[in-house]
C-alpha cells in the first residue's frame, strides 16, 4: 500500500514547488499598476472652450513604478512639491514642464531634433507614459485618438478587414478613404485587391504600404483627435503630397490633428508648430515666426524639404480609377493555410524518431532495467507466498489440524524423524531456525530490486534529457535554416506552439507519462504472469476480458489522440494573437478597442477549453468503463480460487498470491489503457515537431566552389538578367534586371514604393533565390558559393 504513495511524494513536491514559483510571478505581474486615466488625466471640466488638449507644466517618464509617486494623493492626483523636490525625483523623466494648449481642429506640427522627444509627446497624449508632475487634460477621452506610429502595426488579415479594425463596413467611406490615403494604386498590383490577406508584420507589404495602410485605419476610425507620427516619412515625395493634400488637409478636415514631421513645406500648412528640444518645448507660435526663428534652423537643420516638382496644385499618381474588390469566384491564394494535423493512428515512424534521439544503446538499457526490476519484484512476492507455504509452524498447524485426532503423538514424532532423514532440502527449509534463511534470500532479491529501480530511474531521467535536447536541436536548426518565405507564410504563434508547447511536453511530460506507461505494462505481464500460474484456470476467464478491454482502448485512443490533435491546433492562435495583441497594443488603447481583443482572445481561449473539456470527459468515460471490467475480473478470480480450493487442485498459497495480484491487475490494467492513449497524446507533440524538423524548406547552404582568397577585392557587382519571385504563384519582384558597378563607386537606388529597391538587397545577401540569371561579385557567381561562407 506504500508503493504509490511514495512513488508520488517526490512529484508532489515537485509540483508544489513549480506552483508556489509560478503563482509568485503571476503575482508579481498582477501586481503591476493598472492605466488608470481617471488618475492620469485631469477632469475634462477644466478645459475652456473649444479647446481639445491642455497640459499645464506636466512631467513624463517612460519608467512604470506600481508604488505610489512621490507628491500624489491616494487617489493619484499630483500636489505640489517644492522645486527641489520635484527636480530631484523627476531625474529620469523624458519629457519636462510641457504646457500646450490644443483647439479643437488645429493643425499642429511637431518638429526637433532626433531624441527630442516627439514621439514621447504622442505617447503622453495617448497615456502611455508615467506622468509624474503637472496636469493634462483631453476632451476625447472616451472616443479615444486616432493614431500612427513611426513603425505601422498590421494585423494578420485581410487590407480591408486592416482598415475596418472591427467598425462596420460603409463602401462610400471606405472608398474615399483609401482614395485620401493614395492606395488605389496598390489595390490595383495587389493579387486580390483589398481582399488580399496581410502577413503577419505586413511581410506582403513594401514599407510605404503599411504606413499608408496605417494611416487608413486611424482615418476611417473617424476621431476627433488625430496623432501622427512621422506619416509621411515612409512614402515617395508625390505620394505624400497627395497624402497631405487630401487626407490631412482634406478628409480630416475639422479634426484636431498633431503631425510630427520633418518636411519644411508641410509645416508652413500647420496652425501651430511645436518645436521640441531636450525633452522641453523650447518654442510654440504659428510657421510665420517659427520656420524663420534662428533657433529653428539650428535645431531643424537636417529637415527634408519636398522637391520642387511636388507643388500642392498637381497631382503625378496617374489614373485614380475606383478598384473593387475581387470577384467572390475569383481564386484567391490564402498567404497563411490553415495549419496541418495529422489524421489518424500516430505513425509508428514518430515512435522510431523518438527511439533514435533517446539512442539504440541507451533505449534498450531501459528495456532490460524494466524487465529486471519486474522479475526481481515477482520473483520477491513468490517467495514470501513459497515461504508461508513451507514454513515449519505452517506446517506443523496443518498437520495438527488433520491428524490429531488419527495419529498418536509417538507415531507422528517417528514419521517426522524419518522425513527429515530423508530430505536435506527439508533440513533448509524447515528447520527451526529457518527464518534467518528465508529472510536472507527475501533480502537479496529485495536488494536487487532496489538497484534496478535505481538504474531503470536514472536510464530513463537520462534518456528523456537526451531526447528533448536531440529533438530541439533539430527542430531549432531546421527553424534557423528556412528561407525568409517560410516565414512569410507561417504565423509566429505556431512557432511558438512548437517552442513552448510542444518542447515542453517532450521535455516533461512525454518522459514521465511513458515511464509510467512502461511500468505498468511490465507489471501486468507480471501479474498476469503470477496469475495464471497460481489459478491456470484464470487464462478461460482472461480471453474475453482481453477482448473486451482492446475495444474500449481502442474506441477511447481513437477519440483522445484527435482531441490532443485539436487542442493543440487551437492553442496557435492564441499565442499569435497575444503576440499581435501585445506588439499593436498602443493602437488598441488609442482606438478604444481594448474589449474587443479581450473578446477575441477569450474566444479562442473558449475554443481550446472546449477541447481540453472533451478530452477530460473522455478520459472520465475510460476510467467507469475499466473499473466496471475489473469488477468483473476480480469477481471470477474469486469464483475460480473458491472452486480450486474445494477441489484442492491448487497450492493455497499461490491462490492467496494469485487473489492478492488479482485485486490489484484492475488498477494495473485501467493504468495501462490510460498511460498508453496518454503517451500517445503526448507523442502528438513529437509528430508536430518532426513535421517542422522534416518538412521545413530550407536554404541552399552547400556551394560547389570554395571562397576565393581575398575574395572580394574590387566589389564589381553584376547582375545578369535576374528575375526574382517570392513565392510560386506572385508575379516577379525583379524582372529581368542588368546591371552592373565599378570599383569605388557610391551607388543610390531609388524607386518608387514596391518597385524592388529591397528585393535587390535581398537577392544580393540570398535571403531569397533568384528564379534565374545570375549575380556576379568579381566574376564569382554568389549561387556557387557555401552560404554560410559568402554572407
């Protein structure tokens, strides 16, 4: 009865002590500050009228400490502090005594030095920032801001689904949108207009797209308060100049709107300029004092002004044609496929791959160590049963018991004398010191025992580690190899499945399942073993209760594997979507749209308990059906002990060893099924990450040629009509391109957005495959050479 509770304490105290760390860092988060803008920001009450935004000497730090600042109240508000006090804790404040006043539909321009902190002004704004002295007040707090950031944030979706951001389709809005924010002509080249899905990132995307993309978003959000951060820095000269011209002057018309830009022709546009120097405002008025100040042409020197050929009364973007969208019949190619699960029993290569990375020597070890451990416990057991059978008071009770009243006392003493005489095996096993050699040999046995537990422990802890370090190495270096359009096409969150989920099922819970399946599986062939031997008849009874239990395996193992499939399918999107979430999540708080991620999230969360749920309730359905069984095999074990021994066809001391297995083989048998269709869930995880170790493309790392010493000496690059594609199905990235430089030269490349100015450098470094010519590098083509070598 002690076997499996100490079997089960040290795990116990494992567990206790994963969950005692795990539930301390969760605190640790919990613990962390809320964004509190009851607290942050000043009652809207205090605005005057038509004003948006006032800020009154307010201090910000990017540093978000959960205690309470020094100079607050409990409820947060700011007091006052003497001016040395204040000088001394904001020490590592970003921003300082910032105080601007914003009407309501003002053009503000932002403008300073890099590291000014423009971009920190937004992020105040938005509440993103600690503030930790003075006071702010917005007027659109609960409609929120509409924003862009310096670097775009993509959903993976569609363009459209991008833009919409969760609000209700309206084709006249949308339309006028997309015209403002110059994407027509993208919509036109793109393979399925605005239905064409978005990479995780905007991988399908040039830079200017995404920016622009962006900037549809904020604008079809229909804010009163616009933030944009550097919106047109990403984009060709005409194109932001149609942008400016007809979304920030145009569609946001009568909206509050705050630019950061370093385009001196947009500024003299603005109502406002704010210049920013050293995390002050060190200036504020209209463009006619400050574009001319001294001080702003000292600190605004590196300001880009639009070339000449861009004025506000042209317009060089050609044909600005409506788009719709593609056609319903139309055949789209889906950038992200829905992710693969095996169907099916798993293959019986998973178990062959996992047999490898354990090693042949170091598997079969643990095979032998089982079989020992197992017979040594047998054998053990065996023993005690022989020694009661055959112990001398056993013996002497029995014939007491039959012959007292036959046998005279002098004729039994006279019986006794001449068996002893004639059996020195007699002598061993009956004499009356005859405990100190059954306890002798019931100790090795238990010895042995001891040190096959030991080993087989050991062998199976080392043969695990050895497994998962074989398994991550591949599967880590099968990750590193692939080719940019692997990930392209694959969303992080089922890399992450990969890394997280499923590496830590074979780190620890595919060793500790398997180690019980195989225990358990040499302890019924013992049991079995015993039994059988002490009740022969135990094996009529045996057959239909094996036929039985293959059924309910079966139908169970078939239901439990798909649903470890489907639950670790559905684990994906909840790690990309809390890694999307995370990564946007300035955009999320500026739009408002916090409750609807929290719906989404918990959603798919739903989606996966369903299927935890499921499996729960079938394994619940395994264990009524295997215990309803074993009540029915000890029953007959029972019956049939009970009618040997009234026949005395059995030895009374193996039936009691065959009853006391029996009671035992239902918990053994119901552990088999159990601990089988359970690794075979667990070796779910193996299959999937042997479909990334074996079925990831990777890069042509092998050359047929060896680097040339001191390779390269001129830096001649040439390329050879060179037509390049990401993917089978998209047109060319590069067609046909020739060219070719000379020593020295300093070379610009210019190109409007998407015509492959990146895809250049992308071909050069390999990081994608030409689909033909050549790219020379002093003579040398670089497809010739190892890749590892060459970058």
């Amino acid at each position: 009865m002690l076997i499996a509770p100490l079997n089960a304490f040290p795990w116990v105290i494992n567990g206790l002590v994963e969950a005692w760390v795990s539930v301390r860092r969760v605190q640790h988060f919990l613990d962390l500050s809320d964004m509190d803008t009851a607290s942050y920001y000043l009652h809207v009450g205090s605005l005057m009228k038509n004003k948006e935004i006032m800020m009154r000497s307010a201090d910000f730090a990017w540093n978000h400490d959960k205690r309470r600042r020094p100079g607050e109240t409990e409820e947060g508000r700011s007091v006052s502090m003497p001016i040395e006090k204040r000088s001394e804790f904001n020490q590592s404040s970003i921003l300082f005594r910032l105080s601007l006043d914003v009407h309501q539909g003002q053009l503000i321009g932002v403008v300073g030095k890099v590291g000014s902190g423009k971009s920190s002004l937004l992020y105040s704004l938005l509440g993103e920032m600690q503030r930790t002295h003075g006071t702010i007040s917005i007027a659109c707090l609960q409609s929120g801001f509409g924003f862009t950031a310096q670097e775009p944030w993509t959903q993976h979706a569609t363009l459209r689904e991008n833009i919409l951001f969760g609000k209700q389709y309206d084709a006249a809005t949308y339309w006028s949108v997309i015209e403002a924010c110059a994407l027509m002509d993208d919509l036109k080249i793109l393979p399925a207009g605005d239905q064409t899905e978005i990479g995780e990132n905007g991988v399908t995307l040039s830079g200017g797209q995404k920016a622009r993309v962006s900037l549809a978003r904020a604008v079809y959000q229909d804010k009163d308060v616009y933030l944009l951060d550097d919106p047109l820095s990403a984009v060709d000269a005409h194109v932001a100049l149609h942008i400016f011209r007809q979304c920030i002057l145009g569609k946001l018309q009568g909206k509050t709107r705050i630019i950061v830009t370093h385009h001196d022709q947009y500024l003299e546009k603005c109502d406002l300029i704010v210049m920013l120097k050293d995390g002050t405002i060190a200036e504020t008025g209209p463009p006619s004092v400050v574009l001319h100040d001294t001080v702003f042409l000292a600190s605004t020197s590196a300001l880009v002004p639009v070339s000449s050929t861009a004025n506000f009364g042209s317009d060089e973007r050609g044909d600005d044609a409506a788009v719709e969208p593609a056609a319903d019949g139309a055949p789209l190619h889906r950038l992200v496929q829905t992710e693969e699960k095996e169907i099916g029993v798993v293959r019986f290569s998973v178990y062959s791959d996992y047999w490898k990375a354990v090693g042949h020597c170091l598997a079969a070890s643990v095979l032998i160590s089982l079989v020992l451990m197992q017979g040594s416990r047998n054998v053990s057991d065996w023993w005690l049963s022989y020694w009661v059978v055959h112990s001398h008071h056993a013996a002497a009770s029995s014939a007491n018991d039959s012959l007292s009243e036959v046998v005279t006392p002098s004729l039994l003493a006279h019986l006794h004398q001449k068996t002893r005489a004639s059996s020195i095996w007699y002598n061993v096993t009956e004499a009356e010191d005859n405990v100190f050699f059954y306890l002798t040999v019931y100790g090795g046995i238990a010895g042995a025992n001891c040190i096959f537990t030991l080993f087989r422990a050991f062998l199976f802890a080392f043969g695990g580690i050895c497994a998962a370090k074989c398994l991550h190495s591949k599967l880590l270096g099968s990750i590193l190899k692939a080719p940019i359009s692997f990930f392209d096409v694959t969303p992080i969150g089922r890399i992450l499945n990969r890394f997280s989920s499923d590496v830590f099922t074979i780190d620890d819970s595919l060793p500790f399942i398997m180690n019980i399946l195989l225990a358990q599986f040499y302890g019924v062939l013992g049991t079995l073993a015993i039994t059988c031997y002490g009740l022969p008849w135990f094996a009529v009874l045996l057959l239909p209760l094996a036929y039985i239990y293959y059924h309910v395996q079966r139908y169970y193992r078939f239901t439990s594997r798909e649903l470890k499939r489907i639950t670790s399918v559905t684990l994906s999107p909840i790690y990309a979507h809390f890694s999307e979430t995370l990564t946007g999540l300035a955009y999320i708080r500026a739009f408002r749209s916090s409750p609807r991620f929290i719906q989404t999230n918990q959603s798919a969360l739903e989606v996966n308990q369903k299927a935890n749920f499921a499996g729960l309730v079938a394994s619940q359905w395994l264990n009524i059906c295997l215990q309803m069984l074993g009540v029915a095999m000890v029953t007959g074990v029972a019956f049939i002990a009970v009618l040997e021994h009234f026949y005395r066809t059995v030895n009374p001391g193996l039936v009691g060893l065959a009853i006391s297995y029996a009671l035992s083989v239902t918990n053994l048998l119901s552990g088999l099924v159990s601990s089988f269709t359970e690794t075979e869930k667990q070796m779910v995880s193996v299959e999937r990450a042997q479909q990334y170790i074996e079925g990831t493309p990777s890069e042509k790392f092998e050359g047929i040629l060896d680097i040339p010493p001191l390779w390269p000496s001129a830096g001649i690059v040439q390329f050879n009509d060179v037509y390049m594609s990401y993917r089978a199905h998209l047109p060319c990235a590069l067609n046909g391109v020739s060219f070719e430089t000379h020593p020295n030269e300093k070379l610009g490349i210019v190109g409007r957005t998407g015509s492959g100015k990146s895809s250049l450098f992308l071909t050069l470094f390999r990081m994608v495959e030409i689909r033909s010519g050549d790219i020379m590098i002093d003579g040398t083509n670089v497809a010739h050479l190892p890749l590892s070598d060459f970058r």
